[in-house]
C-alpha cells in the first residue's frame, strides 16, 4: 500500500511550511519466497510506488544531518516514498549507516581524546583519504559518537541539531521501518546501497552477506519486498542477486569513470560503456534498474547550464529498467545555472523548477534531500502516469 494524493498533500502543506521555517560469472537466481515486506496482502512491487517516486537521500539531509533515525524519520514524516540508507561495517562486522567509512566529518569523533591515535591515512578505492574510519571502531565504541551535519557552511541551520543522534545499525532502522509501518498501515521502503564493497572484502568485512542475512531476518528478501538493493559496484549487485530476490539498482557515476570493481578486475569498460544500449542490456540480466547521475540523462555545460537530454531513459526503459538518477537539492550550489537565485550558494533557487524539468525527462524517480519539494513538484506528474516499464 501507498499514501494516496490526497493524503500526500496533507503531509505536503505541513511540511512545506514546517521546512519554511567485464565481471561476469554471478547471475540471479529465482525469487525467494516473500515474507511480511514482500508482498503479503495483495501488495505488489515496486512497480505499485508512485510515479515519479521521491527518494529521501539519506533520509531528509536538507533539514538533518545524513543518515541519522532523526533524518529518516523527517523525510517518512514529509511524505517520501523511499527512505535511503549506506552501509559500511565496524571493526566487528555491523553494518551501520554512513555515506562515508570516514567519519570525521559526520560525527564528533575528533572531540574524543581516547580515539586521537586512530586517525589515519587510507587508500579507499584509489584515493588517500585521512580521517577516522568504521573499520576500526566495534559497535559499541561507534555507538559513544554523536551525528553532526556534514556540511555546516550550507546547511547552517542543520547544525542545531548536531549532536541529537547516534549512528544507527541497519538493524535498527529495520526495525523502525517495520514498526512505523505497522504505524501507518502500510509498508516503509528502504533504498539500501552497499559502499565500497570490494574494499571491505579485502579486508574480511564483506557487506552482502551479513546485509542478505538481516533482510531474510525482517522479511525483505523477496522479489516484493519493500526495498531497493543498490551499488556503484556491479559486482555487489550481482553478488547479492545470488542471495536475496529484492529489486536491485546498478548506481552509474560520471561517463568517463570506471567502477572500482572494474578496476581492480581490469574491466576496461568505463560507465560510458554501461549506458550504451549493451551495457543496459548486461545490467538488465541482474538488476532492475540504474541510479545514474543526473548529468547522464541532463548533461551540463560549462557554465553548469542544462543540455540537450541524452537517450538513456528511453535506452534504459526499452530494456525493461527503472531510473532513480540522483541527487536533487534546494541549493544554489547544487542547481543547474538557470535555476539558481542570487548569488549565496546556501541560499534556495528555483528547485520546483529544476525538479520539473527532471520529471519532464521520463525519469521513474530520484534521490533527493528534500522531499517535501520533490513531492510538491511530482504531484503535477502522477495523475494517470504508469512507468514505462510498468
């Protein structure tokens, strides 16, 4: 079940004035069969979600710092389809929520003198990164950190509430999905993206497994189950087609870059690869979607003006995939040129705008910070839209 328009717009005038203030060789299997978040009820698919849906990237990040059950809970309570969450592991093999390994720049890890010591410089997918990470740390020590907002010189007003969350488990967001769901008399979506999958099982910490064991646990392993899988690594998606039914997205990041899986297998092939009509072809053989970067679909010019639209949404549709691009956000500093307002680059621009000419593109959905504008902006789209892949 999902919230009807009606109800959506309820959800919608409140919180509008409230935010005022290559690799080969892993094929999918069968579908499991379904549990409690997998079709029970007559429920369907992600094909019953509305149209386009609106993904809350890391829960509500416009208006709480990432990836905390605060954040979650804002963006579910604004009226988004989805709830997303990334997963890297601790020391002793949780799976908790973070953009980022790193986490000196979300928590307040570096107020802590008994961690000093453990800031260091890694090689993560190719690229040195200092800081403090969720390798080194068990659960129990991670759990004595509190969240803070990411990005504080754009997101000011995010910074009161540093401090007001944990980092959360996957497990307990599971468990507050099933229990808001039971709240609400329908089913809480998850978008669930593994990061740097191949780095962690290089060091012991694989991240498909222990994720497929906690979806069969809460009943989120079928083919109907109320979540997305999703990796920037086709390999983890293929890997995870072997474990689990739920719906998979293969994430694409710029043209001209390689997924490190394909790095560190010596696949030439870059994601320009990916979105010709053969790679969507590959990619349709283990997943049900892809999760490219807006530019893919919208490309920029060099002033950051919006371009002619490529043939990947038609390209992607014709082979049966559904296209959640990301990210669309409220900021200046975020926007195409056209859409910008003044010259802050914290302060808003015309996003409902940017937001439509998106929708306009055929688009199934999208990550977004705030989902109250992306919702307001998809109202004018789903009266008798069906996905084209439906």
């Amino acid at each position: 079940m999902t919230q009807g328009g009606a109800a959506r717009r309820t959800v919608l005038g409140a919180a509008v004035m409230a935010a005022g203030a290559g690799i080969t060789g892993l094929a999918a299997v069968p579908a499991a069969a379904s549990g409690e978040g997998g079709g029970r009820g007559g429920d369907g698919g992600f094909r019953d979600l509305p149209y386009p849906t609106v993904i809350g990237h890391r829960g509500a990040s416009g208006y709480r710092p990432e990836h905390t059950l605060g954040s979650y809970q804002l963006a579910l309570d604004l009226g988004a389809d989805v709830i997303e969450q990334d997963l890297v592991p601790t020391r002793d093999g949780h799976l908790v929520c973070r953009h980022e390994n790193e986490i000196g720049g979300t928590t307040d890890v570096a107020d802590h003198p008994e961690f000093a010591s453990r800031r260091t410089t890694k090689s993560i997918d190719g690229v040195p990164v200092t800081g403090w990470f969720t390798e080194d740390f068990t659960l129990a020590e991670l759990k004595t950190l509190r969240a803070k907002e990411r990005i504080p010189a754009v997101r000011q007003r995010n910074t009161l509430y540093d401090g007001q969350w944990t980092v959360p488990t996957f497990e307990e967001v599971l468990r507050w999905a099933d229990r808001e769901g039971r709240r609400r008399g329908e089913r809480v979506w998850l978008h669930v993206e593994t990061k740097h999958p191949s780095y962690f099982r290089g060091l012991g910490l694989g991240l498909e497994e222990p994720l497929a064991r906690l979806l069969r646990r809460y009943r989120r392993d079928g083919r109907d189950a109320a979540v997305f899988l999703q990796s920037f690594e086709p390999s983890s998606i293929q890997r995870l087609s072997r474990l689990v039914s739920a719906p998979r997205v293969v994430l694409l990041s710029a043209a001209n870059t390689r997924p490190w899986d394909f790095e560190v297998a010596k696949d030439p092939r870059t994601v320009a690869d990916l979105v010709k009509p053969e790679g969507l072809k590959w990619i349709a053989g283990f997943a049900q979607g892809i999760g490219p970067t807006m530019d893919l679909i919208l490309p920029r010019d060099a002033a950051g003006r919006l371009g002619a639209p490529t043939t990947l949404v038609k390209d992607a549709h014709a082979r049966g995939l559904l296209l959640h691009p990301y990210t669309a956000r409220n900021e200046n500093s975020f926007l195409p040129a056209e859409y910008r307002r003044g010259t802050d680059p914290a302060a808003y621009g015309d996003a409902l705008g940017a937001f439509r000419t998106y929708f306009e593109q055929g688009i199934d959905g999208i990550f977004t910070d705030n989902p109250d504008t992306g919702l307001l902006a998809a109202e004018a789209f789903r009266p008798g839209r069906r996905p084209v892949n439906g």
